[in-house]
C-alpha cells in the first residue's frame, strides 16, 4: 500500500530527472544569440566540406550576414571557382560569376545546399529553436532545428570560451551533410 502512494512521486522525480538533463539552452547560448542579434550581424569564413549525393567537396567561403536579412558570400577556394560570389536568403541564392558555372548539387535531400550555409548558419544563431546546448570539452556544444518536421535541418555549433563559433555541422535526417570550421568571425558594431 505505501508502495502505491510512493509510485507516483518517485515517477515524478525521475522524470523531472530526465528533463533536467535533455538539454535545452544554455546561457552561454543564450549569450551568444543576444550580442548577435544585437550586432546587427557578423563576419566569418568558412572551410566547407560538403558531402553531394557520395561525392564530397571542400571549399572556402567569406561570409557576411545581416541579422533577419541575407548573407553575401564569395568562394576563395579552391582557386577554379574563386571570386563568385552570392546573395543569399530563405528564397536561395543569386549567383554572380564570369564565365565559371558552379554546379555542387543539393543536400538533404533538396533541402538545402552548399552555399546556402552562409545564410543558414547566422540564421540559426539567431533564430531557429535551440534543442539543446551542454559543455563538449573545452567548448560548448548548440543543437538548433531549423524548419520542422521530416524537412528539418539539425544544425551543431560549437562556441569557444569568448562564445566564438569555432565549428558546424548540418545534418538531415540523421546524416551530416555539411561540416564548416570558422575562422575570421566577428559581430557588426
């Protein structure tokens, strides 16, 4: 009998347990989504490695992105695609080139693409649903969903000690398709 009246209180304990381990955002996320929304914005560079349908890519971006609005971008590596640049928002991107035609593909099943990162990334600092922030080591780890549902996008970043992002990864359905290590990055003043 005292069984019966206890069952349902060590229940509750252990399920408030469990929710108090399943992640949700940190203040050092928190932290780091107030001064860039605030910056208005920020600068990075980004050594894409993308993973196309079995065929994998490595380039070099110099992103610019403007909190709520578009990033611009241009390619700086590899040397053969160097200097397009792009305009890019939710809508996709508007590709500026001279005589170079950049065909990457898509990932995540037509979900999005490589360039896209310079807008999804900033776009998920400040916007998309934090699902879950903890210590990875010596940097702190930022789970972000961006959309929902089957089409959703989970997005990883890791922030250094100065809430700086150092790394990324995209990932669909399971599967990364994108990693980006950042350099270079600063907040609009």
């Amino acid at each position: 009998m005292l069984f019966k009246r206890l069952l349902p209180l060590l229940l509750a304990l252990c399920l408030t347990g469990c929710a108090a381990d399943s992640g949700g955002p940190t203040q050092q996320a928190l932290d780091f989504r107030t001064a860039l929304m605030d910056s208005g914005g920020c600068t990075f560079t980004a050594d894409l490695t993308a993973d196309v349908g079995g065929r994998v890519y490595q380039f070099t971006l110099d992103c610019a992105a403007t909190v709520g609005g578009p990033a611009t971008l241009t390619v700086t590596a590899p040397e053969s695609i160097a200097g397009i640049t792009a305009r890019v928002d939710e809508s996709g991107a508007a590709l500026t080139f001279d005589g170079t035609a950049l065909a990457l593909g898509t990932l995540a099943d037509g979900e999005t693409a490589p360039l896209l990162a310079a807008w999804l990334l900033p776009n998920a600092w400040t916007s998309d649903y934090i699902d879950a922030a903890g210590a990875d080591g010596d940097l702190e780890r930022v789970t972000y969903l961006h959309g929902c549902g089957d089409e959703a996008l989970t997005i990883d970043a890791w922030l250094d000690e100065q809430n700086i992002p150092v790394r990324c990864e995209i990932s669909y359905d399971g599967v990364r398709c994108l990693t980006a290590e950042i350099s270079g990055f600063t907040m609009q003043s």
